[in-house]
C-alpha cells in the first residue's frame, strides 16, 4: 500500500510491522539533529506512519478475536466511537466498512467469519461520485 504524506514524501506500507518501525526510526533519527525547520516533515512522515501502524494493529486484534472494538480503543488512548472510522480505512477491515465510513461490531463478525472460513475479503469499491450544485434555486440576471 502506498501513501503520501503531506511532506511530499512517498510512503510504502508492507506487511512486516518491522519495516514500518524501521522506517519510523530512521525519520526520528533524521529528525534528532535537525533543525526544527528542518525536522518537522520527518516528525509528521513518523507520525502519519506510527498512525497507519497502530490502526493496522488495532485492526488485527479485532479480527482475531483477542480484543474487543472498545478494548482496542481503550488500550490505544481512544474513544469507543473513534476506533470504528479508524478501523475503515485499513486494509484489514476497510472492506468491512458501512457507509457511513465506520467498522461497527457486524462488520468485525463477518470479517472473523471469513477469515476463519478462508473466504475472500469483499471488494471496497468506492461509490461513484455525484455532482450536487451548491444552491438549489436559480440565479436571474444581475
């Protein structure tokens, strides 16, 4: 999965956690003796990954059963309500997301389900955009 970060820097999340908190250290460490001008786009690079890593985290200790949404929020720092959009935009449990953009305890049901029957994950596909005009009256001459 790539991401880019609001410093223009091109992010690449694999698998292995390890990789993440490598590539985490290594923007702290060119942080450490910056300029504070200077390390602010490795403090935020660090900072959106630690992010991703934590909700992945999050994700699979939802998935597997060993944690509960509400016990992974509380073990996080987070609010029950703010774990499930959290959860939405992982590859873990991004398909599983309703439409409102949240995981809710049936989509981590059905998720444990298919993971445990091998079933293939549904595909997130986005709905299609739609134009909706700023006003809803029309405008005469001026």
């Amino acid at each position: 999965m790539r991401d880019r970060t609001l410093c223009g820097r091109l992010v690449v999340m694999t698998g292995d956690p390890q990789n993440v908190l490598d590539a985490i250290r290594g923007e702290l460490d060119a942080a450490e003796n910056a300029a504070p001008e200077d390390a602010v786009p490795h403090l935020r690079s660090a900072a959106d990954q630690l992010t991703r890593l934590l909700d992945e985290s999050m994700a699979q200790a939802v998935l597997t059963g060993k944690a509960s949404l509400r016990s992974v929020g509380a073990s996080a720092g987070l609010s029950e309500n703010a774990v499930g959009p959290r959860l939405a935009r992982t590859r873990t449990l991004g398909a599983y997301a309703n439409d409102d953009g949240r995981v809710t305890a049936s989509g981590v049901q059905r998720a444990q389900y298919d993971h445990e029957t091998g079933a293939p994950r549904p595909s997130a596909t986005p709905k299609p955009m739609r134009f909706k005009p700023r006003r809803t009256t029309e405008r005469g001459p001026r």
